[in-house]
C-alpha cells in the first residue's frame, strides 16, 4: 500500500439544491415530500402528507399499477425513504424509474441522484443521460445537478470545473437563480480551483440573482460590496441591496452590517447595533455574535451572564454552534458540569457539527460520564472524520493504527485517515505519516520522503518531528539530502488534486 502524496484538499460539500415551485427537492438534496394536486392520486399524496404514510402506500399501488405517474413516485419516494413501506433502494429505482419513462420530473431527479451515488461507472452514466434527456425540456434543475456532478468528478475521471460552468450557466440562463449563485460562490473559489478565481465574474452572478429578486443574492451582493476586495467596494450601493434583502426578510443583512462595522469601520458600538437588530428578528448569527460582543466586552460593557443568555437563546433555536461554545463553557469550568456539558455536546454533534461530533466521540472514550463507551466514540469520531474535520481524522486514524477501542489494527486506514488530515494542515498526521514512512510500516520505507513529511510537521508545530528530522538527516548521504529537499518542495509546490480525495470508509468497529 502506498499512501498519496499531501495534497490541498478540496472539500466540497453534498448536492445543495434548492426547490424550485413544480419541484419537490429540498435544499439539501434529500427526498422531500410529493405534492399534492387535484389527479387520481391526490388521496393517497394528501394521506402521505398528513403522515398516515402506510395508507398512502396502499392507495398508491392501485394506481401504480395501472401506470399513473404520480403514483409510481409516491412508491418509489416509500421505498427511498422508509415512509410506510420497506428501504429499499433496488424498488425505489425500480418505481423511480418507471414513473421517469412517464416524464415525471421529480422521479427522473430522484432517480439521477441515487444513481450518481453509485461506485458503478454504469450507473453513475445512466445517471449522466436522464439528466442530459431532461435539460432539453427543463434545463434548470437538470443543468444544476449535472454541475455539481461534474465538479465532484462523478461523471469525468476528474472533477471538470468547464463542464460544471457550461451547466450552471445553462441552467442560470433558463432563470434558475440557485445556478446564478453556484456560478458566483464558484468564482469566489469557494469550491477549489484558485486558479479560476474571477471575482469580477463572481459580482456579476451575484448582481444577476439579486436584481431577480432574491433576497439572499441581495445580502450576499450587499455584503460583498461592504466587506469583499476594496477595488470593489461600493458603501452606498451595498447598504441599498441589504436594505433591500432586509426588506425580503433576509436577516442575514444584519450580519453583513455589522461585519462592516466591526472589520471595515472597526466601530464596535455600531457593530453591536446591527448585531442586535438581527438578533431581535431571531437571526442566529446575529445572536452569537451579540452573545460574543457581551461575553468579551467589546463596543459595551462586559455582561457573561448576559452573554451566555444569549447562547442558549440560540441553541434552543436549534444552532448547533451555540450549542457546542456552551458546551465548551460548561466542560472547561473549574467543577465542570459534565451532565450539562455533555447534552450540549450531543445537540452540537446530532446538529452535523464536525467539531462536536470530534469532541463527543472523545468524550465516550474517556469514560469521564458513565465509563467508556468505545463503539459510540468511533461512531461519533468517524461522522466528523467524514464531515473532513482534520482533528476527527488524526483521531480516528491513530486508533486504527494502534487497534484501539475496539476497532481492528489496520495501517491502510490510518494511512488514509492521517492523509486527509496532513492534507488540510494537521502537523500530528503529518508527522505521523512521516514516521511510518521512515519506518516502512504499511508502506515502502522512503527516508527521503519522510524527511520532507516530518520537516513540514516541524512546520506545523509539531515539537516531536525536530528529533525525527534530526535522525533521519544523520542517517542520509549527500545525494539523498538532496533529493530530500527536492521532495520537500515539490510536495510544497503541489497544486489541489483535480478530483477531491473522499474520506476512507473505515473498517466497521469490531463487535463484542
């Protein structure tokens, strides 16, 4: 097994698509509930939705039967989603794509994004030509999904930033606002590709979406024409669009305001003021920043309780972050309250919070609530691990390396773990990369590489790799010190991959 080379990682997260009015797609992608209408099945959509999902599937069938489009994607919606029948993936595609030969829109989606989930290159191609088929009639949902998929590398051997351009461009050009936005965030190099960045270009997909009527491409124009790049900042044209967005009840406004305040104006007090007035409309970034403002005394007198008010405030609105800081307020008090810490945790982390999910899964493993709970640690530290967090990575690799809480030795996993994690920056998985290839342990022993590993390690403030730079420096001639510093640099020299690295799927935790 040879471990890769570090690399930048580009993350980019799931499908983020956003419903459109004759579509039944939420904004993450995830199957949503089929809408009702006034056809042969609304009975059974209508009992669906009222959430007697087990009597929908019985009127469904029926209809399914005698080939009624709708009914076929209720059915196939049952079978994705567990809803009053059994999970099966093989009977939703079937029902999917029965009700996808009947032009149903919904299915055909549904039907493209389980398939572009599929290792097969197949599938993942059927996939390619539903969607090709769609956008002929319909080219802004397809054309987005066709985006993201080319970005993310499922339909090209590599991720294809061109292609997820012409898609998104296709599809902003048929109105669909989400591709003008995903085109914008693409320029600001949000989603990798630093060499593309074009934040003239990333302006104007902004203004395009905004001057659709999109309150959230007003705040977002708003703000970058407040906080963005000073050859591009427009105060009177920024505060016009995030009056506006405000107006569209775009809270997130405020948030803008105040950054410009606080980072631009540096006017703490003016800050706090746009702060608060998000907070009062319930904008829960506006809450946490107006709970930090209290808790460190910036632009007003300094109030913690008051602060710490304002954070379960939040996390009772469900925000994960606050969630997670009251947690880490609770746990790191002198008579720490481990109760109260750990249901924090646990919302934080249930939340899809990387860092909580980290935080819980070491917090199972040091038995400080009710003893040890290894299998739990693992589940915990893995999702964060998945969800790209360096340190869950680092973590969770160091117990495959060791066979730890329960888990079976394995040093191709921490190989990959440690990877990912060196590759966002983790000195402790670089360093540790660094060891095992010095010590040919799961790999080829390279001492030239590992001397490159462990001096960035160095570089990341690792105390510990100064030793095995040391060690390894005495024990390379001339050439091989040569060779050494070439790697070095090349390894410093490498661009992003242009297919982001996917997260190993662990080995599954030993049972007891």
């Amino acid at each position: 097994m040879r471990f890769r080379t570090i690399t930048q990682l580009l993350l980019f997260s799931a499908f983020t698509l956003s419903s459109q009015a004759a579509v039944s797609l939420p904004a993450d992608g995830a199957a949503a509930l089929p809408t009702g209408g006034a056809g042969p099945a609304k009975e059974a959509i209508d009992a669906f939705q009222a959430g007697r999902h087990a009597k929908a599937v019985e009127l469904a069938k029926p209809l399914a039967e005698k080939g009624n489009a709708d009914a076929l994607y209720l059915l196939g919606f049952a079978h994705e989603t567990g809803k009053g029948a059994e999970v099966s993936r093989d009977k939703a595609l079937e029902f999917y794509r029965k009700a996808a030969a009947l032009k149903h829109k919904d299915a055909i989606y549904r039907l493209s994004l389980i398939l572009l989930a599929s290792d097969k290159e197949q599938e993942r191609a059927q996939a390619k030509e539903a969607l090709e088929s769609a956008a002929k009639d319909d080219p802004t949902i397809a054309g987005r999904i066709l985006g993201e998929a080319y970005l993310r590398g499922l339909l090209t051997p590599t991720a294809a930033p061109d292609q997820a351009i012409f898609w998104w461009k296709r599809a902003a050009d048929a109105g669909d606002v989400s591709s003008l936005l995903l085109v914008a965030r693409f320029y600001e190099g949000q989603f990798g590709f630093p060499e593309l960045k074009n934040n003239t270009e990333a302006l104007a997909n902004y203004s395009k979406a905004a001057g659709l009527g999109d309150a959230g491409a007003m705040a977002a124009l708003g703000s970058r024409l407040l906080n963005g790049d000073e050859k591009t900042r427009d105060e009177v044209k920024g505060r016009e669009w995030l009056k506006k967005a405000i107006a569209g009840k775009e809270y997130a406004a405020y948030l803008a305001l105040g950054d410009y305040e606080e980072n631009v104006k540096k006017n703490p007090k003016a800050a706090l003021n746009e702060y608060e007035r998000g907070k009062d409309v319930g904008q829960i970034d506006c809450i946490l920043r107006t709970a930090d403002f209290y808790m460190e005394g910036k632009g007003v007198e300094k109030d913690t309780a008051r602060g710490t008010a304002l954070l379960e405030k939040a996390a009772e609105a469900g925000s994960p972050v606050a969630s997670y800081r009251l947690a880490v307020q609770v746990l790191s008090a002198d008579k720490p309250d481990l109760v109260t810490g750990y249901k924090y945790l646990i919302a934080a982390a249930s939340g899809n919070m990387p860092e909580a999910q980290n935080e819980l899964g070491l917090f199972y493993l040091s038995g400080k609530l009710a003893g040890v709970d290894a299998p739990a640690g693992v589940a915990w530290l893995t999702r964060s691990a998945q969800g790209g967090f360096a340190k869950a990575q680092n973590n969770l690799g160091t117990l495959y390396e060791r066979g730890a809480a329960g888990l079976p030795q394995n040093i191709e996993n921490a190989g990959q773990l440690y990877t990912l994690a060196a590759n966002q920056g983790s000195g402790p998985a670089t360093l540790s990369l660094a060891r095992l290839t010095y010590l040919g342990i799961g790999t080829k022993a390279d001492p030239v590489k590992a001397w490159a590993l462990a001096t960035i390690a160095q570089e990341r403030g690792e105390e510990a790799a100064k030793q095995l730079v040391d060690e390894i420096t005495a024990k390379l001639d001339d050439k091989q010190k040569a060779a050494a510093k070439q790697e070095l640099a090349d390894i410093k020299s490498n661009k992003a991959a242009a297919k982001p690295a996917a997260p190993a799927a662990p080995a599954a935790p030993a049972k007891k």
